[in-house]
C-alpha cells in the first residue's frame, strides 16, 4: 500500500513533514482519519500530522505556514506536492483539553509531549490512532505502525462505532460528536456501541446548542458521502432526526396509493431514493441529495384518504408540490442554505411532479422545461423518483433523449419578439405585454414563426393592432 501512496501529493507532503520533525527530534505521527482510511484500504482524503512540537516550533520549521488554530495547536504547514501544486497540511501539537462550556471548544488547552494524552481527548476510537508513517515505509505493514491506545483496531475490525472513554462527557465536550458518530457508522457501514448510542439518546435535545450551519455540514455529509439512507434510519432510532429535521419524522407511517407507491410509506419511499443516489446519474452533489430528502416533504399535511362513499376512489396529496415547497424553504431557511443552493433544491422540489406531464408537453413548454437550472440534477432526482416506487424509466428516458438532443441554444433561443420591438410597433406597456412576449415566444420555440416579422404578424393577429392604428 505504501507503494500505492507514492503519487499521493497529500501523503507525500504529510510524510516529509513528519520526517523533518523527527529529524529535529520530536515525535510525529498521522493522526485520526487517514489512519482509519489507511487500515481499510481505502484512499484517505487528507493526511493530519500530530507532533510534540509546539505551534511555534512548527512555523520555525517550514518556510510557509499558517496558525489556524494556534492557540489550540493547529498549524497549516504549505509544501509544494509532487504536481506542483500547494500542499496544506494541518499539524497539531499534542494537547490536553480542560473544560468546554460551550459544547465545542476547550476553555483552554495544555500542550503535552504525550502522544497517548493526546488520543484520549479525540472523539471516537476509529479516529483515535497515530500511525508512524516512516515505519509503514520501511515494512509496508500499516497495521504494524498504529500505535494504538483506545482499541481502535479492534473496533475497526469489528464494525463498530465507539466513544474514546466516557461517551457522555465525550458529547458534552462537543455536541456535534453525536451526529459524527452517525456519519461514521453510515458511511462505514458500522454499527454504534451500545453505551455510545445510549449517550446520544440521552443528549439528543442538546443538539439544538449546535449552530446550524454545523448541522447544515454534518447533515450534508451525511447525505453524500455513502450510507444516506442508514444514517437517516440511525437519526431517527437515536432521536436526533426530531431535533434538527421533525418535518421529516413526519413523513414515517403516511400511507401512499399502491397502485403507485407499491414499496410502502413515504418514509420507506423517501429512504429508497437515499439508498440510490450512489447509483443516480450524475454525481451526488449536495443540492440533489437535499431534493431526493425533501421532494414529498408535503405530502404528510396534504395526505386525504380515500372517500369510502366514492368508488375507486384512493390516497391522494392534492396541493403537495406547493406545500412540499413552503417547508422546503423554511427547512433551509433555519438551516442558512446559501441562496444559489435553496433556490435549486426548492426548483427541485417544485418541479419532480412535472416529469409524469413530459410526454405530453407541448414543444414550447418542453423546452422551457429543460430551461431549468442544471437541468440533469432535475432528470437525476426523477430517475430517483421512478426508480424507488414503480420502476418505469420511460419518461426519464424520453426526457433525457430530448433533452440531450439539441443544444441549449434551441431550447432558450435569442427571441424574435421583445419588449423594445413591441413599443416600436406602438404597444404600450401594459398588462398585455407579457401574455403578448409569451405568445410570440411559444410561437417561435414551436417552429411555427421564424421571423420577428412572422412573430409580430402573429401577435396583431391575437391581440389586435395597437391602439390609433
């Protein structure tokens, strides 16, 4: 594996760093995730380096750093990588913590030459192991450079999500810890320690002393980085989906028509297109995973069961799309969505219904359609749709040929009629003036007009001349 790693900028960057420490005789490991990432052979994203040299000692070392953190150890070491390209590296110095009031951060930390003091402050025993990168070069054996203090290597064997020594204090020193255990064992596939589970349950209510932008980001990550539709399933067994998303507990045990729905509720509906979205086309960028969560969050306050008085009569959601849309918005709202974001998981949301009309869209109104912003999010989360209720991709298929049939230009093309040329005919601005555009846009996006002549020949023919003429 270490072989593997030798084209890895980030790796390679981490272990000169590390053996520039060592050489001025200090000690120096990787730490947390990456040494988790390398036992399961899985490709670490970044590599931290974790030292007994101090924040200062650190920026002496290196020609260009940065103190991101310093006052808590952290230093971001800048070194070119094997491409060229700049490398930043967070190096912490070994610490222990003392009191955290605010459910974050240490009131103060105490740097320590400790390497097994440092551990004992992480969160959970998975993160919790140092590898000693020079020695997994000279063996090649990961597994014999952990130094391990918490058992993390056992519990990684295992499967198992575990809180570093007291679960609670654990969480009381930062709430977030509780839905990162969440993320771990969904993206992982783990299960999580009976004493750490109970410890979330216990605190779930606290979760609402977290920010909400750092819910926003966990949640996030939740949804996209693998295991969306366990970790959603674990929120709700460990209470936490009532705290920070109760509209979507709504959605549990809201029967749907079988004759459309034949997998189930809308929870089970809702948790199938989380369990796809690896498997949708196109990436599972965070605005598609939030549409996939949120497309029925309307269904719940708009569900009406059957009439009984009423043959055939079935389930039925009137009006879900536009409620589904009002609680979108006040969900991304609360959780300080950005505005480009909110605006395309709520097109999202707005638009999934639009799908069933597809094939019987008039060419105009197929075409504004496609208009739609990242028009292949919207065909994603209706292959989603499809694929995790009835199965039938036609519509999907005929829309994504169309779609891809024809560059956007023939779908938004430079109009024939404007505004500008309609008060040159002598129109005055007025109510008519949109219904007046639209018109002679549809005629053009139809084929049936090709002129600005032809189009505004067409609009004195359904609106009549302009006036004193």
């Amino acid at each position: 594996m270490a072989e593997r790693l030798k084209d890895n900028s980030r790796y390679a960057a981490a272990l000169e760093i590390v053996t520039v420490l060592r050489g001025a005789g200090h000690q120096a490991y990787f730490a947390g995730g990456c040494v988790r990432d390398l036992l399961l052979g899985v490709e670490a994203k970044d590599f931290d380096v974790a030292t007994s040299a101090i924040p200062d000692v650190v920026m002496g070392m290196f020609a260009k750093t940065f103190a991101v953190g310093a006052h808590f150890g952290v230093v971001l070491v800048c070194l070119p990588g094997v491409d060229g390209e700049e490398i930043a590296t967070e190096v912490a110095t070994f610490r222990h913590d003392g009191a955290y009031s605010d459910g974050r951060r240490p009131d103060a930390v105490q740097f320590s030459t400790d390497a097994r003091e440092d551990v004992l402050r992480r969160d959970f025993t998975v993160n919790g192991m140092l590898l000693d990168p020079l020695l997994f070069e000279e063996t090649g054996n990961a597994e014999a450079a952990v130094l391990d203090y918490v058992g993390g290597q056992e519990d990684l064997k295992a499967g198992v999500v575990r809180a570093i020594g007291e679960p609670g204090l654990r969480f009381e020193e930062d709430k977030l810890r509780m839905l990162r255990a969440v993320r771990f064992a969904a993206r992982l596939g783990f299960e999580i320690e009976a004493a750490t589970g109970g410890a979330i349950r216990a605190r779930a209510a606290e979760i609402s002393q977290v920010s909400c932008e750092r819910i926003r980001e966990e949640l996030t990550r939740i949804l996209t980085e693998g295991g969306a539709a366990r970790g959603f399933e674990l929120l709700y067994e460990l209470s936490l989906l009532q705290q920070v998303l109760p509209e979507v507990v709504k959605l549990r045990g809201v029967a749907q028509p079988p004759e459309f729905h034949p997998e189930g509720d809308v929870w089970v509906h809702t948790m199938l297109l989380l369990a796809l979205l690896p498997a949708a086309p196109g990436p599972t960028t965070p605005t598609l995973a939030w549409g996939a969560l949120l497309h029925d969050i309307g269904k719940p306050a708009t569900f009406r069961a059957p009439d009984p008085d009423v043959r055939g009569d079935r389930i039925r959601f009137n009006g879900h799309v536009e409620v589904g849309v009002r609680i979108a918005e006040e969900i991304l709202g609360r959780l300080r969505f950005s505005n480009d974001d909110t605006a395309q998981i709520v097109a999202l949301v707005k638009n999934h219904m639009k799908f069933g009309d597809v094939m019987e869209m008039r060419e105009s109104t197929l075409k504004r359609f496609f208009r739609l912003h990242d028009f292949p999010e919207h065909l994603a989360l209706h292959w989603l749709d499809a694929s995790s209720c009835h199965g039938d991709l036609r519509l999907y298929g005929f829309a994504k040929r169309r779609f891809e049939a024809a560059p956007m230009e023939e779908h938004r093309p430079e109009l024939l009629v404007t505004g500008k040329d309609l008060i040159a005919a002598g129109y005055r601005p007025g109510p008519e003036f949109k219904a007046m555009l639209e018109a002679a846009e549809d005629a053009q996006l139809e084929g049936l007009v090709t002129t600005t002549a032809e189009a505004m020949e067409l609009v004195r023919e359904r609106f009549g001349a302009p006036s004193g003429q």
